[in-house]
C-alpha cells in the first residue's frame, strides 16, 4: 500500500527538510493505519455484511491487529493488498490516511481534541503556508511547542479554553493532514475529518441530522436573503446549524457552547469556509457572551434534560418574559434565551424533546407563548433520522414586538402587526420533505392572523395539508394542560410508500423473516454442555478437580486484579463522555447516558469486568469497547491478564449471582452459598469466591461463558423483533393492509 504522494510543485518556500519529514510521516501513515470493518465496508463500497462474509470464506483475509472481539483492528496495507490481490475495488481516500492516524494516536474521548488542533493547524497554514511548512520542518519536538502559539497569532478568532498543548506525537499526523490538504484543499479535509469524528463519537457529539438543519435553515426564511443576515446558535456543539446557515447565505454567524472542543470544531469548519464567524466556549445561559446582539435568526438544539442549568442562578434573568422556567423544565429555558437574543419579527426554531409539549410544569409559560404570538407550530420529525428514542419535536416561534409580544413584523409570513390565531402542528413519519411542505402551506393560507371565527371555520378543513398536520386554533389549546403534541390532536395513519402501500405492507415480511432466522439459529447457538467424561465426581479428570478456590478480594490483595468504584461526584445526564450506567449493564447494552469531566473519573478498556448488583443477584459483563466512563453503583473488576480471564471472572459472578438470588432466604443456604462460590446475602462481589485454575483452563471456561452471552442476546433480539412484528400486525390488521389467511386461529 503505497503513501500519499509528496506535492513538491508550487512550494519554493519549502525546505527539503520539511519535505523529507512529510514523505516519512505520510510511509509511516500507511504503515500503521488501521481500520475497522465498518471502515472497510465504507471504503470498498459494500455493506457490513460483505466484509464479514469475506472473513468468514477466505482464509487469507487479514488477522485483527488490535481492537475487540466485537469490533476489531485490521491493518490498513494488509487490507488494501488482499482486496487488491482478489480484484476488488478499494480507493483510501486522504482523509482516511489522516483519521486512521489519529484514532491510533489517542483514545476515542480525545479524539476531538485532536481534531481541534488539526483544524487550527489548516486555518494557520492556509493563511501562511510559509509559516507552517517552516514549523513542520522542524524536529518533532521542536515543532510541537511551537505549533500552538504559532496558531494562535495567525487565527485570533478561535474560542478559548482548549487544551493548547500539542503532543510530540502529534506533529507527523500534521504533515500527513498538510500533504492531504494539498491534494483536496483544507476546508474540504476538515469537513471528512468533522464527520468521522461525529460517526465515531455520535454519543458525546449529539447534533441533528444534516436534514433537520436544513429544514430549519429553510423554515426561518433564510435561503435567498442577503449575506448581512446574523444567524445564532448558542448551543453550537460542532457548529452543524451554523454550516448550514452559512450554505444558505447567511453572512455573520454567532455560536457558543459549554464544550471547548466543540466550540473549536465549530469554530474552525466555519473559518476555513471563509466565514464571519464568532464562536466562543461557555455555557450560554450562566455566561451568556452575546447578551446585546439580536439575530435575524435563532436555530438551536439545546442538550435534553439538564439537572443543573442554573436555576437559582438565573432567577432574575432578564429573559423570562413569558415566566421563570421550572427547575426541571430547562429546555423553556432555552427557548426563551433564543427568543431574547432573536430581533423584533425574527424566526426562532429551536429542537425540543417530545415530552416539553405536554409536561405539566411547563403549562403556564407554553400558555403565555400561545398568547404572545410566539410560538408559530410544533411539528414532530421523523423517527427514522434519529438513531434511538422517540424523535424530537421542531418548535418554530418567532418574537415579538413588546412586553406582550403580541405585534411586530413577521419575516415570511403573516404581515406586519399580524396576530396568530392559529398554530400548526404536524407528525411527519417518514419524509422530512413533507414538513416544509406543511409549512409552506400553512403560511400561504395565511394562517397567522385573522378572524378568530373564520379562521376557526378553516380549522375544520385540513384538506390543503399533508396527512398528519393539522392547523388547531389557539383558543383551544388554552385549557388546563395547554397540551400542544400534535400526538394528542392528530390520528397520523400509516403513509403509504412510493408503491403504493403501507409500511406495515412492506415492513411485516421483512420482519417475519428476520424473527424466523433468529430462532431458528437459537438451536445452533445454545451450547453443548456436558459433563467431562461422566457424570459424577470420580469420572472428573483431575486437571478439573477444584482444589481451592480464593475470593475476589483476596485476589485483589495479591494484586491479581483491582476493584473500582466511581467517583461519588459522577453524575449522569450531563456532559459528553459516554457513561456506562448499571441499567447498561444489566441489560446488556452500550453506554445510554452521558457525564462530564472529573477527577478521578475510570475510563473502561477492553477486557475490564463490570458487575452491578439488584435485589441480592449479581450481574457481569466484559468490556469490549474502550471510552466509556463507570457510572454510579457499578463495580469494576481490572484484571491482570496473565493471571484472570475477563470472561472466566464474568461467568464466575454471574453464577454466584445466580446462587445468591436462589438463596436470598438466608441462613444456612445462604452461607453455604457463600462457601461453594456463590455471594453473601449482601451481595458483595469481594467475598464471592473464584476456583483456582490454570490460566488456558479458565480460558476454555471462558469461551463456554461468552456462548452462553451470545445465546442471550439472541434472545433479546429475538423478543425485539417479537414485540415489533405484534406492533405492525396491529397497525396492518387495523387499516386493512394486512390479513392472515381464510384458516383461523387454531
């Protein structure tokens, strides 16, 4: 696998040194670069299941050079050389070479930090690229103290509150990145370097889809306007909403965010675009930076489900015109910040949880925004461009004039001194499109302003709008739960496809089948277990005969392995790391919530064992993924892997879970439990006892655990799919698509 080539023509400012060190650095780069198979997939242009296919059939497919089980490693050369060698098309593209060479550098939850210092790095070299090649010239260690202030001097606008130190190791990943840079231009590097690190972190880098910040660009009436438009975001993350404001034209764009190295990330996609950009690092509403500026636009996605925004802090902010916000309402804090900073008549539009609608503590300030004028339509996105969850909800507001905010201009819609007397709200199940669509309408009909009466009268014909949107006027909507989920007003069937049919039409087969082939495959899956050679204790070889058995805390004294806990301070549902709860560990999943940095926080690797314990039984997996951060009342188990099996340990503390839970009645059992290798009634993990054995027959033991794990997320995938195929049969027997056959039941 050969390098990228040196670009040597146009460059007489360059030294052979810096020369020398770029071709070096870019052989080395394919030396070492490693991918994963989705990597692989992406760059040979097939799906996943191909490049399993592939190691399945061919046994010259390259080995894992690092990684999981679950998700290996394979050597970038080894893999283009075979793909080469069996005539199949595979092309690496540049920005590969770079971010292969990045995640081998650092650990996934600094992969944004180095990212942030590449792009700082670009900016600097494509506004002095004398400068830059001069530094990289330099030893690598040389280099690495200069490249920071360097960039700093050349690109002043960039926020503050980033790591400013560049690692040694560092400073060749920048001549490779300036050799691709050459070769495909700065901006367009970053932008595949922005969007790997968004796949690879999407947990911490949680921003909406492309889509949604193109529909919300167009909803607030910015395609078309001139360049003097201000667009704010003041939850930016990597600056997504802004790149797409400044696609459309707008001309001056403004963010912020807690996260500096989101804040960085922003930053730069947007200068190396030429834009006029100013984004700074903070939490908006605590020190908010743009308290006198008024946007022509406000599009925001503020982060879900905030325990400590600022409340008391911020009880006399001046933004509460409509109330001071809950304390566990805090995303109505952000759409009143974004309302306060948006100019007399600008469009707001900010990304909501479903749940914002409807709660019950946030009734009073959605009543006050119906009677202001401000809120414009709540529209439900479709689910499918969300990866988890319920999809979120669109609000689309726009400010008003006054204290009341009940006048004033509105960009787009409705006229001047127009008065809503009628809100849209809309579910869209599949197509984005139909969203604009809706709105396009809605605003054409002249759904702002009005008769009361007559504008009542049109409420009862939706005739004009796409199925699942609905115009309710706001007099209704102002009861005692001023309930505004389009979920609760609008019966959305099923849309049909391009065919013809409904989803449940073309969904159910699909389904039906992938629930047969599971089960069928459970009978392969489960395990063979057998006694070894006989059944009873005089037929056991003496190689398996437990002689002795230790706990696990007195493993932990020998420093055969050490026990973790959290920090006490760790608090989930703030922060972007991803954070690995007790309820992931019970059921069997990824990290689900997310944490900020902290002292003494445990970052989990490969191999470590977690066991979490409820209602007396005990329940452990291996770690396959590395990044995650221990969550609060789990336990970590870090082995010594020339002494424990991960998987042996797992499997040992699950049995004695088991034997403990079948046991919680006390007493003799339950110290007897404690004695043959189960836990004591309290359940704690030091005193559950392991079988001493030798390392090859633990792994053996821990091959037959890891079985046993698969067969039970067989299960589990199963009884998803179970549970989906009863959903669509409903939906399909209910609107007629579908109908079993002329034999009944039994």
């Amino acid at each position: 696998m050969n390098g990228l080539p040196v670009k040597t023509s146009g460059r007489d400012t360059a030294s052979s040194a810096a020369v020398t060190a770029t071709a070096t650095a870019t052989a080395t780069a394919a030396d070492t670069a490693t991918v994963t198979a989705t990597d692989i997939a992406r760059l040979a242009g097939v799906g996943r299941a191909a490049v399993s296919n592939w190691r399945r059939r061919f046994a010259d497919f390259p080995a894992p050079v690092g990684g999981t089980s679950t998700s290996p490693l394979f050597a970038l050369a080894s893999v283009a050389d075979w793909l080469a060698r069996h005539d199949r098309p595979f092309q690496v593209e540049a920005a590969d070479q770079v971010w292969q060479r990045i995640r081998g550098a650092v650990d996934d939850p600094r992969l944004g930090e180095v990212t942030g210092h590449l792009g700082g790095f670009l900016i600097y070299r494509q506004r002095d690229p004398a400068g830059a090649t001069a530094l990289l010239g330099e030893s690598d260690a040389v280099a690495a103290v200069s490249l920071e202030p360097a960039i700093a001097r050349a690109v002043p606008e960039l926020p503050g509150g980033f790591p400013d130190t560049w690692e040694t190791g560092w400073v060749a990943i920048a001549r490779v990145a300036a050799e691709a840079a050459d070769r495909h231009g700065h901006a367009e590097l970053f932008d595949a370097l922005r969007a790997r690190y968004r796949e690879v972190c999407s947990r911490q880098v949680a921003e909406p889809p492309r889509a949604v910040g193109e529909l919300m660009v167009t909803l607030a009436g910015l395609r078309g306007r001139s360049g003097a438009a201000t667009v704010l975001d003041p939850a930016c993350g990597i600056g997504g909403l802004l790149e797409a404001a400044r696609a459309a034209g707008a001309g001056r764009l403004l963010g912020q965010d807690v996260n500096p190295t989101m804040a960085r990330v922003s930053a730069v996609g947007l200068l190396l675009r030429g834009g006029d950009a100013r984004i700074v690092a903070g939490d908006s509403l605590l020190a908010g930076t743009f308290a006198g500026e008024r946007a022509d636009a406000v599009l925001c996605a503020p982060p879900f489900g905030q325990r400590s925004w600022g409340y008391d802090e911020l009880l006399g902010a001046p933004w509460w015109r409509h109330g001071v916000p809950p304390r566990g309402e805090p995303e109505l804090a952000w759409v009143q910040y974004c309302l306060a900073h948006a100019r007399d008549g600008a469009q707001v539009l900010v990304i909501m949880p479903a749940a914002a609608a409807s709660r019950r503590a946030g009734r009073r300030i959605r009543a006050n925004l119906l009677r202001a004028g401000e809120l414009r339509a709540v529209l439900g996105l479709p689910p499918g461009l969300f990866p988890a969850g319920s999809a979120p909800d669109l609000w689309v507001l726009r400010r008003g004039a006054g204290p009341d905010a009940g006048a004033g201009s509105d960009a787009g819609a409705g006229g001047a001194g127009a008065t809503p007397a009628q809100v849209l709200l809309g579910l869209a199940r599949d197509e984005i499109a139909v969203v604009e669509a809706a709105w396009a309408l809605f605003v054409a009909a002249g759904g702002f302003g009005g008769d009361t009466a007559a504008q009542a009268d049109q409420v009862a014909d939706d005739a004009d709008l796409p199925a699942g949107f609905r115009r309710i006027c706001v007099a209704d909507l102002l009861d005692d739960e001023v309930d505004v989920s389009p979920r609760r007003y609008i019966d959305h069937p099923p849309e049909r496809t391009a065919v013809g049919e409904f989803p449940a039409v073309g969904e159910f087969p699909a389904v039906r089948e992938d629930f047969l082939a599971t089960v069928a495959s459970l009978s392969s899956a489960v395990p063979l277990l057998t006694p070894p050679r006989g059944s009873g204790p005089a037929d056991r070889p003496a190689s398996l005969s437990v002689t002795s058995s230790v706990t696990i805390g007195e493993l932990a004294k020998a420093g055969s392995l050490t026990i973790l806990m959290a920090p006490l301070q760790t608090r989930a549902g703030v922060g972007d790391l991803p954070l690995l709860t007790a309820g992931d560990v019970r059921h069997g999943r990824g990290p689900s919530s997310r944490t900020e940095e902290l002292a003494g926080m445990l970052v989990l690797r490969p191999g470590d064992v977690v066991c979490v314990t409820a209602s007396g039984e005990s329940m452990a997996r291996v770690v396959e993924d590395a990044g995650a951060v221990l969550g609060p009342r789990v336990v970590l188990l870090r082995g010594d892997p020339d002494r424990l099996d991960p998987y042996f340990l797992a499997g040992i503390l699950r049995a004695a879970g088991h034997r403990a839970h079948g046991r919680s009645g006390g007493g003799a059992d339950a110290q007897a439990a404690g004695r043959s290798g189960g836990s004591s009634p309290r359940a704690d993990p030091r005193r559950v006892r392991i079988p001493v054995l030798p390392l090859a027959e633990q792994r053996s033991r821990g091959l037959d655990f890891q079985r046993l794990t698969m067969v039970e997320k067989s299960l589990r995938n199963a009884v998803e799919l179970a549970e989906t195929i009863v959903r669509l049969g409903h939906l399909g027997i209910a609107d007629g698509s579908l109908r079993g056959g002329e034999t009944g039941p039994g």
